[in-house]
C-alpha cells in the first residue's frame, strides 16, 4: 500500500512539473507573438528597448517562480499529495 501511495504522490508530482514547465514555455511564446506583434506600431527605438526589457523582466520573474515553486513542491510533496490522495479516495 506504501509503495503505491508512493508511486501515486510521484504520478502527481510529475504531472504537476509537467504542467507547470508547459506554462512556462506558453508564457515566453505568448510574449514574443505580442512583442513582435506590437513592435511594428512602435516608431521609438528607445520605447521598443523599454517593451522588450519589459517583457523579459515579466517572463524571468514569471520562470523563477515557478521554478521556485516546483522546488517547493518536490521538498513537501509527500505532504502535499498524500492528502490530496486521501481526500480523491475518500470523495469515492
């Protein structure tokens, strides 16, 4: 029983990994599609330079949180899933 709670807290973990980094890499492409596609309408050098510095400060930020995050998680998961676990089984 051990070993499958285990192997369940570990299912979760990764899913939740995978879903986090997959938001990760939706995030940095949507800033670049609006970038690029606001970009075109900006005259000011100096004003796209600001845009861009901008946007990257917005996706850094945004990447070290969640890695942060998943750091978080990985260190009390067995935490954090074993209740999950528990309350899915007991809504059975």
């Amino acid at each position: 029983m051990a070993n499958d709670l285990q192997s369940r807290v570990d299912s979760m973990f990764n899913q939740d990994r995978l879903w986090a980094w997959g938001f990760v890499i939706v995030l940095w492409a949507v800033l670049l599609f609006v970038y690029f596609s606001v970009s075109s309408y900006i005259q000011d050098g100096q004003a796209k330079i600001l845009l861009a510095i901008a946007g990257l400060l917005v996706g850094l930020f945004n990447t070290a949180s969640i890695a942060a995050m998943i750091s978080h998680y990985s260190h009390d998961k067995k935490f954090i899933y074993e209740l999950d676990i528990k309350h899915l089984d007991a809504n059975r």
